[in-house]
C-alpha cells in the first residue's frame, strides 16, 4: 500500500501559519518547502484541504484572509509535487466500516480509506488514532528521539 506519498495530515498545514507554536511551525515549513523545492513528493487529501480552510478562517484567533486561503489551496492543486487524492461514495461506506471497527472518529475514518484507496501508507500528523488502524503509519514530525 506504499505507492504514493506520505500523506501531510491537516494539523501540519494548519500549523505552517501558527504563530503560537513556533517549534512547531519551523518543523512544518521544513516539510512543506522540501515539497516546494521539489525534493520529495507529499499527498494531501481533499478533505485535508476543506479542513485546512476551515480551521485557518474559522477556528482560530487571527484568521487567515479569504484570498490567502484560496491561494495556498490553489497552488498546492496545481503543483506536481503535491499528489492531491479525493474519495467518493465507496470511500464513505469504507470509513463507516472501519469507524466501527476501530472506534475511531469518522474523520480519521475517511482519512484512513481515502488513504488505504489511493495507495498512501504513512501519515504525517501529531494525532496518533489512526496508529489503530492496521497498514497506516503514523509519522509525528514534532516528536524529538
């Protein structure tokens, strides 16, 4: 299941804009520029990027302007180093399934089966519930040692 990237998980990208975790941030901007710079290839799923756009314009204390949010979605769509993956119908029933199965939150549901249908097995995130879900690693890039 490891043809594609390693998938950067919505609390990477939310945290490439965080002030308030400037740890966190460097760690985050190192990622995604390497991406950028064409070093390496990284995945995102739709659902990142709808949860990314919501988090940074709704969920936060300074949010991010409109355009700036369409912008950072729109490039990440049109450059090739980004494998960006969606799901459909199938991909939901999937999720429900190993929701139940799992006893996981629906989101990282559909974010495994999205992942598991695309050919993605690693994660790149700080949340470890999908470590529950045999075939996908977790790849916390916060954690030192």
């Amino acid at each position: 299941m490891t043809g594609n990237p390693p998938l950067i998980d919505t609390n990477i990208l939310v945290s490439l804009f965080d002030a308030d975790a400037p740890e966190k941030r460097r760690v985050s901007k190192d990622l995604v520029a390497a991406c950028w710079r064409s070093e390496t290839r990284y995945s995102v799923s739709v659902q990142n990027l709808a949860e990314f756009s919501v988090v940074v314009t709704e969920k936060v204390e300074h949010p991010m302007p409109a355009e700036d949010v369409q912008r950072f979605v729109r490039n990440i769509r049109d450059f090739e180093g980004w494998n960006v993956v969606g799901y459909g119908s199938g991909t939901i029933l999937h999720a429900l399934e190993i929701r139940e199965r799992y006893h996981v939150h629906f989101r990282d549901a559909l974010l495994a089966a999205t992942m598991i249908e695309s050919g993605i097995g690693t994660i790149i995130t700080e949340d470890a519930h999908l470590l529950r879900i045999p075939g996908i690693t977790v790849t916390n890039p916060y954690r030192h040692g």
